[in-house]
C-alpha cells in the first residue's frame, strides 16, 4: 500500500522506503512513497528511532487532531544523505530536534507549535525529511540507539529542570515516575548538575535502579505516608513531575516554602481538589512546561556531551518488531527508553 505523507503533494514522491503506518485500522509495516527534500530540508537516513508515550496516546485515539494514516515517532538518529542547501551536513551522523514552530517567545510555544510525528512525518521509518536547522550532530559517546533514546526526553527533561525549575548545585529535586524516559533524564541531569535526587514511582524495583543511577532515596507512592517521608528528608527544593492528579497536594506539602512544582504531564489526569490555600500561604511556584525551544536543546545537548551522559535504553526491536515495543509501553513495565532499529 502507498498514500501520501501529509505535507506533501504526489508528484514530489520517487522510491519506496520501509515505515511503521498507523491507520484506521491499526499500526502495520508497510513499503510507503518516499517524500522528496524540499530546499531547507535535509534527508537522514535512520538507524534508529524511540517512542514515547504520546506514540501510544495517539495510537489509542488520545490525542487532539489525529489524520489518517501517519507515520509516527519523534526521535530518530540516522545520517544526512541528502541537504540541498547545507552540503556540510551530507554524511554527518544526526539527532533531530523534534520541536517543531516554536516561534520567538521564549517564555511558551506559539500557536503553530506541533511535535515531530503527528501531523508531520515521523521517525518510525527507514527515512526522513526535516528543516535542515533541527538536524543536530549526535553526541560521539552514544551509539545511534542510545543517540535516538535522547532528543524528546532529553529536551523536555532539560526545559523542566534547568530552564522552568531553575535547579542548581546542592538543591534537593523530587523526580517523580521514575522509569519513564524524561524523568530518567532528568535524574541523570540533576545528579550531573550536583543537586541532590529524591525519586517516586509505584515500582520498588524502578526506585533500586534509580538509586544505582545517582538518585539518593526513594519513595513508593502506593505506600501510606509516602510524601510524609519524602518530605521528611530535608528541604526539598523542587518537584518536576509527570503524574499530577491526586498527587500535586502530596508535593505541595513535601516542597519547601517558596519551591518550585514543574509539570509536563499528567499520567493520572486532572486535580480532583487542589490545595490552593497551602501553595499561597508557602508561596509555592506552579509551573508549567512542554518540550523545549531550540536553544534549550542545544544546551541539552552540550550538557550531554560535556558530562558523557548515556540515555537509559530499556529494549531494541526491529521495524518489523515494532508493533511489539508499543505493547511494551503499553504494559508501563519498561525502565528507560523503548529503541526500534529502523535500518
């Protein structure tokens, strides 16, 4: 079967290549028109891609704006074959920004903001065609599958932590859901950054690896009085969070006076009560946050490179595999990232 990759018209296609394609009527590998590479574009050839939870979310029908049939994945690590208008990157080894129209304001995406694999291309595919300036050189230390495992994690981990969490030398930082790609990250930048990590998952056998990694204690949150004895363990400065839900009160009461709560996601869904009077009598600061700008991914990746940091890789699969490692992330059981090997 063969169908037209959105944002591209018919007679701009040559050549078949290999992607996973999500349609009505489920994820399948199939041989697809390979798209062209408009000026400023550049074509990588990719060796490897990761999913992330939003591959899934989109696979279940949970996401805003889902077009039929798409080719999904945001990271991807491969090399340039082709770059009409920068020649200097042809056979560079590459990561790609997945961030994609951020526009000028640093403080929060603009309006044409959208994320690299839907609507646009994904990476799950033997090849891709981006804007030439989110084609970055990967990190030499990193294989190309511990190179794909880094770019969305990585940035948003990084926006979350360094740039709305503000984190420095010494603090204390709460990580929560632990084993997930992003907070893996962040673990791995923070103890990097010389702050002190508490972490939080549902999984005693995730907290004994995060501890293995950096992190200094952890915390079961199926477990009575957790957040009593979170807190329990000095000032803690900041709370970056993915969970949100019932939980977000739990942080309000374990982060300091004048802390910092960041979230960039919601695995349990909305506050059902919010404690609004404990975060302005502690003045607490409630932040937000989402991907990253493309400043933000470049300190990212200078960090990375500076401190030879190696992203958590949880399992490979092959293309034809990969059906089986969204099963995987569907079954929340993985510790790190999920890496199809896409050539």
């Amino acid at each position: 079967m063969r169908w037209n990759i959105i944002g591209y018209e018919p007679t701009e296609y040559f050549a078949v290549m290999k992607a996973l394609v999500l349609d009505q009527n489920g994820l399948a590998v199939q041989e697809v028109l390979q798209p062209s590479c408009p000026a400023g574009c550049a074509r990588v050839r990719l060796h490897a891609a990761a999913l992330n939870h939003r591959d899934v979310y989109i696979t279940e029908g949970k996401y805003a704006k889902i077009v039929y049939p798409a080719i999904l994945g945001s990271d991807g690590c491969g090399v340039v074959t082709e770059s009409p208008d920068a020649p200097c990157l042809l056979n560079k080894r590459v990561i790609i920004d997945p961030s994609m129209n951020w526009d000028g304001d640093d403080r929060a995406q603009g309006p044409g903001f959208m994320v690299l694999g839907m609507p646009m291309q994904g990476t799950l595919a033997e090849e891709i065609c981006v804007p030439m300036e989110h084609v970055h050189q990967a990190p030499s230390h990193l294989s190309d599958v511990q190179a794909a495992a880094l770019p969305l994690a990585g940035v948003t981990a990084w926006r979350a932590l360094m740039h709305q969490g503000q984190l420095e030398a010494g603090q204390t930082v709460l990580i929560t859901g632990i084993g997930g790609g992003v907070a893996l990250a962040a673990l791995q930048f923070a103890v990097a950054a010389g702050a002190r990590v508490l972490v939080s998952s549902t999984s005693d056998a995730k907290i004994a690896r995060a501890i293995e990694l950096g992190a200094a204690k952890g915390f079961n949150i199926t477990h009575d009085g957790w957040s009593k004895a979170a807190g329990a363990e000095g000032p803690v400065d900041l709370v970056v969070d993915s969970v949100a839900g019932e939980y977000i009160n739990d942080y309000t009461n374990i982060v300091r006076p004048g802390g910092r709560i960041v979230v960039y996601g919601a695995s349990r869904g909305v506050v059902p009560s919010l404690n609004i009077h404990r975060i302005f009598w502690k003045q607490i600061q409630l932040i937000g946050s989402t991907m990253g700008t493309a400043k933000n991914f470049a300190d990212m990746l200078t960090f990375v490179t500076k401190h030879n940091i190696v992203p958590v890789v949880d399992s490979e699969f092959t293309l034809n595999e990969a059906p089986s490692a969204f099963e995987r992330m569907k079954q929340a059981q993985q510790f790190g990232k999920i890496v199809v090997r896409c050539s």
